[in-house]
C-alpha cells in the first residue's frame, strides 16, 4: 500500500479532464494547485502509515480491486463485514 501511494507522489499531480477544464475556467490552471494536489497526497500517506497492518492490508487490495467489497473480501478470506469496517 505505501509502495502504491509513494508511486502517486512521485507521479506529476493529475486530474480528470473535466476537473482540468472546469479548473482553467475558474482561473485555477495554476502550479499552486497540483502543490497542493501533492500535499493532500503526502498527508494520505502519513495517515495509512499509522494504521494497524490489517487496516493497512485491507485498504491495499481494495485499491487493487477497483474498491469492490466483495472481490476484497473473496480475496483476503474475510467477511464483506469486515472489508466495510476497515475502509
């Protein structure tokens, strides 16, 4: 999970195109924002590093399941119960 997230940091800040479109709009295309973008990133990672490990794990396969409980739960051998608790 850390090696996920670090992987993001250090990928330039990115969004989808329609947030970048709504984003030029407002006058808000500017470098402060991906700083910022990168900020609110280093602060997730800070977050799951103090997690207990299971927590950790969960959040882990559930990013490599797309965020679906139950293929989360299938994978780990755990309850979809416990998958929605530890998210």
């Amino acid at each position: 999970l850390y090696a996920y997230f670090r992987k993001m940091y250090r990928q330039p800040y990115q969004e989808s195109w329609e947030d970048e479109v709504h984003s030029e709009l407002e006058g808000h295309g500017d470098v402060s924002h991906q700083v910022d973008g990168h900020r609110q990133l280093a602060r997730v990672i800070q977050a799951i590093d103090c997690l207990p490990s299971n927590m950790q794990k969960v959040l882990e396969v559930s990013l490599e399941m797309d965020g679906n409980y139950q293929e989360t739960a299938n994978s780990l051998g755990v309850p979809i119960g416990t998958v929605r608790s530890r998210t």
